[in-house]
C-alpha cells in the first residue's frame, strides 16, 4: 500500500490492481521458456487485427494502400502526421490499430487510384479488411482498457467517420455506411477519448504559452487531431442537426499563430487553421441564436454570421495581408507562395465556407420551399428570408459551379460574386477537380448532392426560374 496514492475510486483501485498484475508479472518472467514464450494481451490484440499477420494483405499491397490514401484522402482532411505516418511498416509497429484503419481506406480506393474509371474498385480481400476493421474498432467501444485512450486511436476513429467502409451488393456498385446517426455515435467516443486525454487542453497550450523552443511536432499533431474532432462535430450539427459537444473558440485563438509557424507543413496546416475559424463562427450563431442545432436562426444572428462568413473569405482570398496580424516577412512568404498556389476554389476549406453557407441560410426556408395547397394564398415574404434565399442559392450555384471548367482560382473571386456574375455558357466538368473529389470524405457527398436538390427544390417551388 506504501505504493498506491489516493484517486478518484476507480484510478485507486486500478493502481492497486497494476501493481499487484506488475509483482504477478515479474514473478512469471522469472522463468522464460524458449518454446513457448509469453505472449502478452496487447501482442495477441495486434496479431488478430493485423491483415498481413492474418494474410489478407502483403507488406507492399500495405504500403501501396498508404501511398493511396496519402496521396488522395489525406489532403481532404490532414490530421494525420505526412512526416511521421507515411510509412507503413512504421505504423504498423507503432499502432496496429490506426495501420489496419489506413489500409481500410487505401483498399476502399484500389483502382480508383490505379485507373482512370468511374469504377471504384475494391481490393480483392476488401470484406475481410472490413472485417477486422469492424471488429478492431468494435473492441475500443465494447472492451477498452486505458491503454486503448491513444491519439493514434482516435485517429483511427476519425478515419472510420470520415471514410466508412463501403458495401458491394453487385458487381461495380458500392455503398458507403454512411449515415449521420453512426458518425455521431463514433465521434461521441472519440470526442471523449480527446477528452480524457486532455487533448482540449493540451492541443492548444503549447501555442498559446511562450517557450523557448516552441511547440514539437507531437504539438502540431494533437492539434490537427483535435481541430479534425470540431470540424466533425460541427458538421454533423449542420447537415443532420445533432447538436455539437465541444468549444472551438480556444482553437480559433491561436489557429492563425499554428498556420504561420515554421514548423508548420503546407499547405495542409493552413487549410486545418483556417476550417477552424468558419467553425468558430457557426459555434459563435448557435450561441447568439440560442438554438445549439442551428435550424432556427433570428435574422440578426443569421446576418452576422455571413458577414463573419464574408470577412473570413475577404482574408484568405488575400494571404498577402498577413501584415496586418504582425506576422514576421519570412513567414508572410512562406504562407502566400505555398498556402495560395495550393487553396483552390474547389478544395477545403472553401467546400466547407459554401456547405456552412448553405446550411445555415436554407435552415429557415422549409416554409417557403414546402409544397403548396391548390388555392394557398402566398404570404409577402420577409425581407430576412429574400436574403437567406440569395446566400442559399449562391452558396449551392457555387458547390456545382466549382467543379466546372468555365471557372478557376484565378477566376473565382470575380464569378462568384452573385449568381448573375456566372458564365452564360453550358457548363463542363473539370476532371481533374471530379478525380480529386472521388476522395473526399463521406460527409462531402452529402453536402454536395443537398446543394444539387436544392437547386431543383428552388425551381420546382418557383423561387427561381
């Protein structure tokens, strides 16, 4: 008892119990058998969700599997380390969990990234990746132990959200898991994982409190980690209405001071700090508008946030006024040649200015869009909902019209100015924005076709002509 210091009743009673499973431990190590050595609970987890161990993929198929989620999903949504998790045999050492999860994706993606097809091939032992995924993850709902509350865990669960595995009924035809209700469900627990970690807390501080050495990479990594939870947490707020369980104002602080660093990585971290601001500020109209789901918006909430929206744009669309926040020259440089050359129009986080957009401004529009009695008299409509109306129609005009070829970053700021600044001209679409966007995480999908349906809800109901 000299050993066991006094906690909460649960952390007392599991000292107790470490240290009598570490006496327990030594006294079994004593005698080692060269036949049949010791395998611990943790190297036989490993062994069982491991798909090369099990023979479902070789080490290279592992690492092609990497190459292709890295090079196609991860800019989609960076909070895995490029520097340190590239590697597969590296992963897979460190975290067997988080290297079946990778692999889980890059199969989903075979030959979508190995031909130039609609056709999204799977890897031929695709179900039996799942299978190992499913119960991998499963085991860190049902059966964790505090060893289990890692990042790299909650990494793992951030994948499984953000690309579910897909189901083959026929032969071509796949179809994701998606749905708002599991992604909820697995975001609650890796919002309490972060939580238990600290990671509110700890992802901020090193940026936020002087040292002389700065923030370590482990520091960049929590924080795109944690930045990857709100962003989540706050999108399944707007498209599905669940409401949001964590405060991104603190992140919002010091995003601007984590992008400019020179330990930051580019153009990735950039993109990661500026998603958090758009957050802030659906956080800051939920709070305003005392509704945390935001489907009921006042006028004036709804009009500051797309002023707020406006102003964000106005910034990033001109990097090069980074003096103004009294960033040093070098790091000004440094952010403009490559956070600008890399944020296009049709990447995030401009995909998720336009989906916030829309969201928040056709929230108050189901009356107006709702089908109509035969003989229903029309009511004048509100000054407050012609303006949603406009913001919605841009924000849905501009998610079809950013992956058209009639447009490009260059282009961008002067055609998407209002609805009436597009090109007359039929529109065409731009591959390479389309291959690029196969990618995207699941949520994309959904956010994607609502604008295209919103558009034909508007015409059908006579909003527009």
């Amino acid at each position: 008892m000299d050993a066991v210091d006094l906690d909460t009743p649960m952390s007392t009673l599991r000292n107790i119990a470490s240290l009598s499973n570490d006496n327990v431990s030594a006294s079994r190590n004593m005698a080692y058998d060269p036949i049949f050595p010791m395998i611990g609970r943790q190297e036989r987890r490993a062994s069982v969700f491991d798909p090369v161990t099990q023979g479902i993929l070789t080490m290279e198929e592992a690492q092609q599997a990497f190459d292709i989620f890295f090079e196609n999903c991860h800019p989609m949504a960076p909070f895995l380390c490029i520097q340190s998790q590239r590697s597969a045999a590296l992963v897979r050492e460190a975290s067997p969990v988080l290297f079946l999860s990778v692999c889980a994706v890059g199969a989903r993606f075979w030959q979508t990234a190995n031909s130039r097809t609609n056709y999204q091939g799977l890897h031929e032992n695709y179900r039996a990746i799942v299978a190992l995924l499913d119960s991998s993850l499963s085991r860190l709902l049902l059966q964790p132990s505090l060893s289990d509350v890692t990042l790299d865990h909650i990494r793992s669960l951030l994948l499984y959200i953000q690309w579910m595995p897909v189901e083959q009924e026929t032969s071509g035809i796949c179809q994701t898991r998606y749905n708002d209700i599991s992604a909820w469900s697995v975001l609650g627990l890796a919002i309490r994982y972060s939580i238990f970690l600290g990671l509110d807390r700890s992802a901020v501080t090193p940026f936020s409190t002087p040292n002389p050495t700065g923030p370590e990479q482990e520091d960049f990594s929590r924080l795109r980690v944690w930045i990857n939870v709100l962003t989540c947490d706050c999108h399944l707020m707007l498209s599905a209405g669940l409401p949001a369980s964590v405060d991104p104002e603190p992140v919002t602080m010091i995003g601007r001071a984590f992008a400019a660093h020179a330990k930051a990585l580019q153009p990735d971290d950039s993109r990661v700090a500026a998603i958090s601001e758009l957050v802030a500020i659906i956080k800051r109209a939920a709070r305003s508008s005392g509704d945390p789901r935001l489907r009921v918006l006042d006028a004036a909430s709804l009009k500051k946030a797309n002023a707020e929206f406006d102003n964000w744009e106005a910034y990033v669309l001109d990097l090069k006024a980074h003096e103004k926040f009294d960033m040093p020259a070098p790091v000004v440089g440094k952010l403009t040649d490559k956070a600008i050359d890399n944020c296009q129009h049709n990447q995030m986080p401009f995909t998720s200015l336009r989906s916030y957009r829309l969201a928040i401004n056709s929230a108050g529009l189901g009356s107006m869009l709702s089908r109509k009695q035969k003989h229903q008299h029309q009511e004048p409509m509100q000054l407050s909902l012609l303006q949603a109306l406009d913001s919605s129609l841009l924000a849905a005009a501009q998610t079809i019209f950013a992956l058209a070829n009639e447009t490009n970053t260059q282009s961008w700021t002067r055609q998407s100015d209002s609805l009436a600044s597009f090109p007359l001209c039929p529109f065409t679409i731009d591959e390479t924005a389309l291959d690029r966007f196969r990618f995207s995480v699941d949520s994309s999908w959904i956010t994607h076709s609502f604008a295209a349906v919103f558009l034909v809800l508007c015409y059908a109901r006579g909003a527009i002509d």
